[in-house]
C-alpha cells in the first residue's frame, strides 16, 4: 500500500505561481510514473502533468510552458512548479503514482484562482 500526501494548494491571484508537492510512502517511488490529475466543478478529471521513472514528462495542453514537474527520488517526492495561474485553473488536483503494480492517488488539493 502507498499512501501520498499533498500539499501547497491555496488560493492565488490570476498570474501568480504556486508550488505543490507530493510526498509517497513505499520503496516503489523510483520506479514509478508519478503526475497529477485535476478535476474542475462539473468537469472530468484531466491530466495535468506526468514524469516517468525515467524523467520523461507529459502536460496537458492547457498547461505547457506554465506548469513544471520534477522529481526527487530520495525524497520520494514530486513537485509541480504552476506559473502564470490563471482563473481556469481553478481546481481539484490530484497527485498520484503507478508502480508496477497499481495507481494509488493522493486525497486531493483545491487550488483557487481568483482576485
């Protein structure tokens, strides 16, 4: 079982940055794809970025060149770096990690953008 735990949500203005993190219990982290998922009111949950275990990264379309992803395997934690917020962003997101035997996902961040 690995349990992860988020944190760095909040509310910010429209152009600001917020850094979240994802810290995953378990000896599985290195060899596991790690990312995030967020879930707007009344939207479908959507990717928002992605890192393998081999440090490839995936990001949504909405997101590219505003939202960062990395690593650090001796933490076992993720961060995502989110610059130029803006009001569409606004949501749920969701941390979580596929080892090779499962996909288990953290309880879940609001990140609010708004003036």
């Amino acid at each position: 079982q690995v349990q992860l735990v988020e944190s760095g949500g909040g509310l910010v203005q429209p152009g600001g940055s917020l850094r979240l993190s994802c810290l995953a219990s378990g000896s599985t982290f290195s060899i596991s794809d790690l990312g995030w998922y967020r879930q707007g009111a009344g939207t479908a949950r959507t990717l928002v970025a992605e890192i393998t275990s081999g440090g490839g990264t995936r990001y949504g379309d909405s997101v590219k060149g505003r939202f960062t992803i990395s690593r650090d395997n001796a933490q076992n934690t993720v961060w995502r770096q989110m610059n130029s917020l803006k009001p569409e962003d606004t949501a749920a997101y969701f941390c979580f990690i596929a080892t090779p035997c499962n996909t288990y996902w953290g309880q879940g961040t609001q990140v609010t953008v708004s003036s």
